[in-house]
C-alpha cells in the first residue's frame, strides 16, 4: 500500500498506540489498526480521542476479536479467520499509519506474524522502542528481523524514559536514526498530544518524512 507506513513494537505494551497518535497528529496522518483483540480498550477508539479530528482520520477495524489475547488465540475461541490477504483497506489520499499488535514476530492468525502481514503489503516501518534491561537486544533483533525480510526501516521512535547510553548504541550498530522521541505522559489528552506532535514536527521535515 503506498500511501502506508506500519508501525511496529519491540514488544507488546511498548507504546505503539501513544506513539501512533503523536506521530499522525504530527505528519496529519490518518490511524488504522486492522486486528483488534478486546473490546473494553479499543486502540483505534483512544487515538480518536487524542488526535484533533480524530473522527475523521481513525478508521475503524477490519477484525475486532472479544478477548484481549494474541491474535490467534483470540481469533479461535471466536471462531473467527484472520486473512490479512481479505483485508478490505481504508480509502484516504493520507498517509496511513497501520498499527500492528504485540511485537514483529507475535502472531496475527495460526499461521501468519505481524512481520509477514508488513512484507505482504510491501509497507515500510517505523519501529517503537522502549528503554529498558534487554531493550537493546530487543530493538537490535527486531532491526534485524526486519531487514532480513526486506521491510524498509524509517526510523525509531523511543517512547518513554530517555537512556543516552542506550540510544547510542542502537543508533550507531544498526545505523537506523531515532526520529522521535515521545515522553511518559502524566496526563494524556489532545493538548498534550498536540503539543508532543508540535515538538517532533520539523525532526520528521528535517528527515523528509
């Protein structure tokens, strides 16, 4: 999809979300995220509350599963095929950001991971990190999971706690720029979203996103 650009984790509860939605306010991007498991916390529904026109650029699921599991396991007790192959995509002259689940390698359907449903659309990536014991394994793993496959890495976003050590090792072993990084939130709304996407907006027009 030309218009797309995924966005992927180095592992689950990493930011993804948060991050997606600085960065569509940021790039005025429209959100989707195509596999949804659980419905009490819906992703697509808190990146309408936080982006300015929400309503507008976040586009409902193509799959929305009852349990808050895996993919697979959620899509079984449901009853239900994931076939990203069938997915019906948004129409918008936007660049659309897709949101995946969980990390690169955690599975969308029995048969199928998240990294293959990227390679399948031909998507480039940006790539949600987080600074934590193991997070530079993590993040370097995942660089190399996604080149072997041949999914054009953007960037890094670094969600959280800033970790200068860190950061630099990344950066400089992988060669892959951080072109983001989103602070922890003490209170998460529009405001703070706007003004975290005002921050990062000319690093993205300085990288030619």
């Amino acid at each position: 999809m030309n218009n797309s650009i995924a966005i992927l984790g180095i592992h689950t509860g990493i930011g993804k979300t948060i991050a997606a939605a600085v960065l569509a306010e940021a790039m005025g991007a429209d959100y989707w995220k195509p596999v949804q498991a659980g419905t009490e916390e819906r992703d697509a529904q808190t990146v309408r509350q936080l982006l300015s026109d929400g309503n507008r650029r976040v586009h409902d699921e193509a799959i929305i599963l009852t349990q808050p599991l895996s993919p697979h396991a959620a899509a079984a007790i449901d009853n239900v095929e994931v076939d990203y192959t069938k997915f019906i995509w948004p129409k918008t002259a936007n660049t659309l950001l897709v949101e995946t689940a969980g990390g690169i390698l955690s599975p969308m359907s029995a048969t199928t991971t998240m990294a293959d449903f990227v390679s399948h659309y031909k998507m480039p990536a940006i790539l949600v990190s987080q600074n934590y014991l193991g997070s530079i394994n993590h993040t370097l793993m995942s660089i190399e999971v996604l080149r072997s496959r041949g999914i054009g890495l953007l960037g890094i976003i670094v969600n959280g706690v800033a970790n200068e050590a860190s950061e630099t090792f990344i950066t400089q072993y992988s060669e892959v720029p951080i072109i983001a990084r989103i602070p922890h939130f003490e209170v998460l709304d529009k405001s703070t979203v706007r003004a975290c996407a005002s921050q990062i907006k000319q690093s993205l027009v300085d990288l030619n996103f």
